[in-house]
C-alpha cells in the first residue's frame, strides 16, 4: 500500500466570498456572546460578537477612507493588543491585504519587508520598531476607525489574494507567503481534525496577539463557529497560566511547546477542573513534556503539524489520538502522501511529506518569486521540505527536516539570515548557526564562528539584538579554529550540531 492519504467530502469554498465575513458569520446571531476576553490578573477587558464585528467594519471603512482601494497591501506594525485582529479583520474586510508581522522584529528587518512589498498602508503602534514612512498611520488614528460606520463586506473570488506572512526560507531570505481568502474556509478542517472545537468552548491561547499561531488557533477559528477566545494579558508570565486557565473556566488550551514546559518547571500538580484537553504546534512537542502534563493535569495535549504555506494539516484529536511516537494523521478533507523521487513510497517508508495542489488551505506562492514556487512542487504535489514516514494506519511519523531550517519558540528561523547578519560584526571570519539541544527536549539557536581570538560575547549579543529579531537571535556563541566542510567546500551544519551535543 503507498503512502498517500486522499480524503475528498469536504465542501468547496462557496463564492463569492470574504475571509472576515466567515470569520464573523456569526456575530449578528451571538451579538451580545463574549467573542474575546482579554485576562489580566485580577479582571477581564471583554468584547462582546457585536462590538467585534462593529470595531472590525468600522476598521474598514476607516482604511477606505485613507484612499486605499481593494488589494492594497497593508503592513502591521502592531504589538501585543486587541488593535493587531481588529485591524486584520478591518483590512480583509475592506478587500485590502495586510501583512501581520511579529512585534519582535527590527527596524532593518522591516526596511527589507517595505521595499518588497512596498505597501499602500503601515499601521503602527510606536512601540514597535519600523522605519519612518509617509504611509505610517499612527495608532491613535487606527483606534479611532472603530467607532466608524460600518463598510460593507468585500466578496470576491475565494482564490483572490487575501492575506501575506513571511517565513524564513532555506535562502536566508525570509519569504513572503500569499494566501487567498479560501485560506480560512480550509481551517474547518481542524475543528474536528485537531481541537475538537464547539460553540460552547472557552479557547484560551497562551500566544501573543501578533502571532499567526495565536491569530489563526486563538482567535479566527473560535470565532468562526461561535466559541470564546482568552487571550491572557502581554504582563502574564507561564507560571501564571494555571490561574488564568482555571479562573476563566477555559476548556482547550493552546500553546507552543515551551509554554507547557514553563508551566510544568513551577506546577507539579494543577487543578483545572474546566479543562478538556489541551493543543501544540509550532515545533516539536517532546514526549516527557506531553506525559509530565498529564500526570499533572490528568489532560492529554492534542499535536499538530503544519507550516506556514499551508497552516496545520497533519494532527491527533480527541476523537483520533496519535499512536505512540507519531504526529497524528491527515484531516478529514486533506489529501496528504509521502513521496519518494518518482511518487508515493510504500507505507513504513521515509519519504517527504507532501500536500496536493488542490488543497484549499495551501499557498497561492511566494510574492514576487515564481521559480522559488515552483521549485517547491513535485507535479502536483507541495513538498514540504520534512521528512515523514506513514505507518499502516495512516498516522504519520515525524522524521525530521531536510534542511538546515532551526525552530526558535515554533518559528522557523533561516541560519542563512543569521549567518549572513552576523558575518558583519569585525574580527568574524567564517559563522555557522544551528540549532542545537543544550539539555533534554531544550534546543537553542547556537552561532559557531572563527576568528583569530575569541570574541566578547555581550558585544556579539548586542549587534544581533540591534540587527535580528528576539527569536533569531543565537543564546550561544562558540569560539572555533576552524569550521567543517565538505568536499565541496559547503559548511556542514549537522556536523556543527554533531560536535556540540558529543561535548556535553
């Protein structure tokens, strides 16, 4: 039997159609419903399905009123506040493309960003590093929109450009990734496929905002069926979360790996008598982690994989756990193989991971790069770049990347752009950079250099905080005589890896 998982049933993206409107399809019916609360430690800042759709249409017709004209891009410079899915949602509303962008990164790293996408709009909070531009519009007035009368929804194509996100890509150059509106229609699959999720739930995501994790797992999808979102406040700490959780009487939990972690280093035990089960993406969740939390919580944490071409598409679910060791199995509508060069290998056999073409939550393509597109599919199949082996059942094992991609908190991080940034500072002669695991389950992003001596390692810290957001940023630096390369001359990253973790 091959490794190819088709599974067809699942109904077309209707037309014509918005992202925002599905989002919000139901916030005339639940318009007195909490739709958000945002947790702090002793109160809750609450938004109601009516004042959401409100603020968010008002958005729009403020964005209109700006001159911008549907498929504009729009670039968000937001931080950690309700501003950043208002402004998102106002955008797709008005038929514009805003650009979410993490808070985190540096006025040089978003300089590159303008200069691709050159956008009509930069919503800005001042708190957050950008470039000064002519076409910054500045927080207050952004807030200002919401009280604005309501726009109409933009319908359209479903496979007209809707939204970008960038990702790291294996050139050091991050990409910029198009999604159409259809996008959040493919998301449905998930709410049976992974979360399990109902109109009745209390979603709290443990993220930021400004994260696409958060954005999509956090926010849009609760909405779109009806349920609750928590947001715990940008001051919470980990430690703080077992509080929050039981306070709000949130059923599903959504993390990245090292959130439950942080919880677990300060709660042996916790008492969440409202908690169903709890999520991970992002990376890797390790297997101590995942049992030390239910022993904790007697919950089990439901795992997912995905990308940001595509979102997740491969997860366990309540209704579906994951055998032992592998990541769960395709949702119910995807079509998903593991393919080998010549097609999908046998079952039991390592391959890349793969996703067809005609699956509605896959990209549109990078912005401005055909041949980095088109590089990426094999036929009609989406390589995803990991590597992957289906058992007999259908569940697919992770295997790892075939690349040198590292993960930083569940984003992909390039350690060509690390390197390439680095290679900068005076005395360098030659960097690396890889991820590597500096005690069990932990892994951290570790710059590997020559020089004729040692460099200050407070100095380095400083130019890669100044020049590379938080999350790119190396936690080691490891003074070398020389570094490994191949018979062609190529550095060889995993042996880098090989080397640290053999001296530990």
């Amino acid at each position: 039997m091959l490794s190819l998982c088709a599974s067809h049933g699942f109904t077309p993206c209707p037309a014509p159609f918005n992202l925002a409107a599905h989002v919000l399809a139901q916030a005339t019916r639940l318009a007195d419903k909490t739709a958000l609360s945002i947790v702090g430690q002793n109160a809750c800042e609450d938004w109601t399905y009516g004042a959401l759709q409100s603020a968010v249409r008002g958005t729009a017709t403020g964005l209109l009123q700006l001159g911008l004209i549907p498929g504009d891009i729009v670039l968000m410079r937001l931080g950690n506040t309700v501003d950043f899915p208002l402004a998102y949602l106002g955008a797709l509303a008005a038929g514009l493309v805003p650009v979410p962008t993490a808070a985190a990164l540096t006025a040089p790293e978003v300089s590159k960003m303008i200069d691709t996408l050159s956008p009509k709009a930069i919503l800005h909070d001042p708190d957050v590093a950008c470039p000064a531009n002519a076409a910054c519009v500045p927080l207050d007035a952004l807030r200002a929109m919401r009280d604005l009368p309501p726009a109409n929804w933009h319908m359209g194509d479903p496979d007209r450009l809707g939204y970008i996100i960038y990702t790291s890509g294996t050139s050091g150059k991050p990409s910029a990734v198009m999604h159409a509106h259809r996008a959040i229609w493919a998301r449905q699959m998930m709410f049976d496929g992974w979360y399990g999720l109902h109109e009745g739930d209390r979603v709290m995501h443990a993220g930021a905002f400004n994260w696409t994790y958060t954005l999509g797992t956090g926010l849009m999808d609760p909405w779109t069926i009806g349920a609750t979102a928590l947001i715990p406040d940008a001051h919470t700490a980990a430690a703080d979360l077992p509080d929050r959780i039981a306070r709000t009487k949130a059923s599903i939990f959504a993390a990245a790996p090292g959130v439950y972690r942080q919880i677990l280093k300060h709660h042996d035990t916790l008492s969440l008598p409202g908690l169903r089960h709890g999520l991970s993406a992002g990376e890797k969740l390790p297997e101590a982690v995942r049992a030390a939390w239910h022993t904790a919580t007697q919950t089990h944490i439901f795992e997912a994989y995905g990308m940001s071409e595509c979102s997740t598409f491969l997860s366990a679910s309540p209704q579906q756990p994951a055998t032992a060791g592998s990541l769960g199995q395709p949702q119910k509508g995807r079509r998903i193989a593991i393919l080998g060069p010549v097609g999908p290998v046998p079952r039991e056999t390592e391959g890349t991971i793969a996703i067809h073409k005609s699956d509605p939550g896959l990209m549109l393509g990078y912005l401005g790069a055909p041949d980095q597109t088109a590089a990426k599919f094999q036929g009609d199949w989406f390589l995803t770049g990991d590597q992957g082996q289906m058992g007999s059942d259908g569940q697919i094992t992770y295997l790892g990347r075939n690349d040198d991609m590292m993960n930083a908190g569940g984003f992909r991080v390039s350690p060509i752009e690390v390197e390439q940034t680095l290679a900068k500072f005076p005395g360098i002669t030659a960097i690396g950079a890889t991820e590597v695991e500096v005690r069990p389950d932990v892994t951290v992003i570790a710059a590997f250099y020559t020089s004729d001596s040692a460099l200050d390692e407070a100095a380095l810290a400083l130019y890669a905080q100044a020049n590379l957001a938080r999350y790119k940023q190396p936690r080691l630096y490891v003074h070398l005589p020389e570094l490994p390369m191949g018979a062609n001359g190529k550095l060889l990253r995993r042996a880098l890896r090989a080397g640290f973790e053999a001296q530990k």
